[in-house]
C-alpha cells in the first residue's frame, strides 16, 4: 500500500510541476495587454494563474481534511483516548481563528486610488488571517528554538 501511495504522490507532485511551469510561462511569457476593471494594464493570463491557485488550494484542502478523517479513523479504532487527544490542535486552532477573527479591526480601509473599502466581514477575515499567520509563526519559532536547545531531550 505505501508503495501505491508513494508512486501516485510522486506523479501527481509532477503533474502539478507541469502545471504550474505551463501557467507561469503563459503568465510570464504572453505580455501585458489586458486592462482590468480598475483600468490598470496587468499580464494576459492572470485569470489562468489566480484559477490554478484557487484549484490547487482547493485540492490540498480536501486533501488534508481526507487525510485527517482517515488518520482519525484508524487512530479511533486503535486508541480511542489518543484519537480524542488529537483533536486538540484542530480545537485550538478553531479557537485562534475565533479570537484572531473578534480581535480583527472594522475600519474602512482607504485604497491607493483614493475609493473606500467598507466590508466588515472581509476587513476582519484578512485581519484574522494576518493574525493568526503571526501567532502560528511565532508558535513554530519557539517550538524550533526549544528543539535546537534540546530543553526536553531526555
């Protein structure tokens, strides 16, 4: 089985390569000769770059969520406790995005060409993503720096 899933990841990790040099190269190598709704000049296939990153995170979100059932599963079915101890990650960072997200400012925000953004719901989701980002970047540099100082290496 491990070898089923090593060889499907290591061509669906190079199909995703393929697709993503394809993109850039068409980003990249057509020119700028689109004027968007704002009336800036941006290049010809930006729709096909912003589609292949909307796809691929799509994909890796699904993926990771059916990994984390699957892993669950077996997990529940060989230690029951432990299985309820890993949700615990997936509690907390409901409970960041929840703080981060009541933390996150309303104001209008003025944009460069002088007009006015006013969503609540969108100016608070970026703040609560900027937030968090933060939070779990700190958390993963104190975690590295505890590691490398071998504080709890028995």
């Amino acid at each position: 089985m491990a070898k089923l899933s090593y060889k499907v990841s290591y061509y669906v990790f190079y199909v995703c390569i393929a697709l993503i040099l394809v993109v850039l190269g068409m980003f990249f190598g057509v020119g700028y000769n689109e004027t968007n709704a704002a009336g800036l000049v941006e290049p010809a296939n930006t729709p096909a770059l912003m589609y292949l990153m909307y796809g691929m995170f799509a994909v890796t979100v699904i993926a990771t969520l059916i990994g984390a059932i699957a892993q669950f599963g077996g997990a529940l079915k060989d230690n029951p406790k432990g299985a309820v101890k890993s949700l615990l990650g997936l509690i907390l960072l409901v409970v960041l995005l929840i703080v981060t997200y009541n933390i996150g400012s309303s104001e209008t925000v003025v944009l460069g060409d002088g007009s006015e953004y006013s969503d609540v719901t969108m100016l608070k989701v970026s703040d609560m993503l900027l937030y968090s980002t933060y939070v779990l970047f700190g958390i993963a540099a104190i975690g590295t720096l505890i590691n490398l100082s071998g504080i709890f290496k028995k």
